[in-house]
C-alpha cells in the first residue's frame, strides 16, 4: 500500500527513527506502525545493520570481480559465497555468472585471494573503486523534485 512504502521509505533513510516519530511523519496510528514494522521483519527486512565507509577507517581497497566459470560454478559461487572478503555475491547474466563486491585490507589480501580464486579457472574481470559515489541511497517511491523525497 502507500502507506507501506511511505513507513519502509522512512526506515530506508533512518532505521533507528522512534516508531513515535514515525507515526506522526505518516500519519498513522503507533500501535499500527508496530505492527506493520514487525510484520516487515517477518518478511521484507533482511537485517538490520550500518553501512562502513571501510576507506575512512583505514587502507581497505572495495573491488568488483565479474566471474564467469567454465566448469566449477557450484563450487566458485560456494567458494565465493562464503569467503571473508566478499562483502555481497550477485548471479549476473550475458557475459558472465557473478558479481562480487570484495573489501581487502591490503594488496597481500587481494592476492591471496586471487591465487585461492585461480584454482577455479574462471575468467575474471576485475574493476577498482576508485571512488563511492553512491551506494545504499535508493528509497522506496522517492521521486526527483519531491520537497520530501517521499511519493505522496
């Protein structure tokens, strides 16, 4: 409903907003607010956490690697799946099988990881962030030139 998107909205740009003051900014009552959030957690909300600029609190390096495997993919996207460096794993299509986003803490970090990765003899194409841009923005119903960012 709208008013789903407008409360999920809310919690997109700030998750630790008090129900109350969530209430009012979507003109509902609190006791429905809760039981919207809880019905969310039970379906919709993955986990609850922050997002880490990981270039502020030290020499960590993000990288994105597009695999394809030739023959082991069940066991590159298991590998890849549960490695330490890789922060999110996305099955892609056309020219490849996956999208990894990996943090290192420095450049022994990425080649470990690359001569782990080899093993695998998938064909790789690796791209350094140079900068974050943009990353974890998106809001539900948000809509350019809106005074509040919120779709009405």
């Amino acid at each position: 409903s709208e008013k789903d998107q407008e409360i999920l909205a809310h919690l997109r740009t700030n998750n630790r907003e008090k129900i109350t003051h969530l209430a009012k900014k979507v003109n509902l009552p609190v006791t429905t607010v809760y039981s919207k959030l809880k019905s969310y957690e039970r379906s919709l909300i993955r986990k609850h956490t922050c997002l880490i600029d990981f270039n502020k609190i030290g020499d960590y390096k993000s990288v994105f690697l597009a695999l394809k495997g030739k023959e082991r993919k069940k066991e590159l996207r298991d590998f890849l799946g549960s490695h330490s460096c890789v922060n999110s794993l996305f099955r892609v299509d056309y020219d490849h099988d996956f999208l990894a986003e990996c943090i290192f803490k420095d450049e022994n970090e990425v080649t470990a990881f690359l001569e782990e990765l080899g093993s695998y003899d998938a064909e790789m194409q690796m791209l350094n962030v140079v900068e974050e841009i943009r990353k974890e923005d998106f809001v539900l119903g948000k809509k350019g030139g809106d005074e509040n960012g919120f779709r009405k």
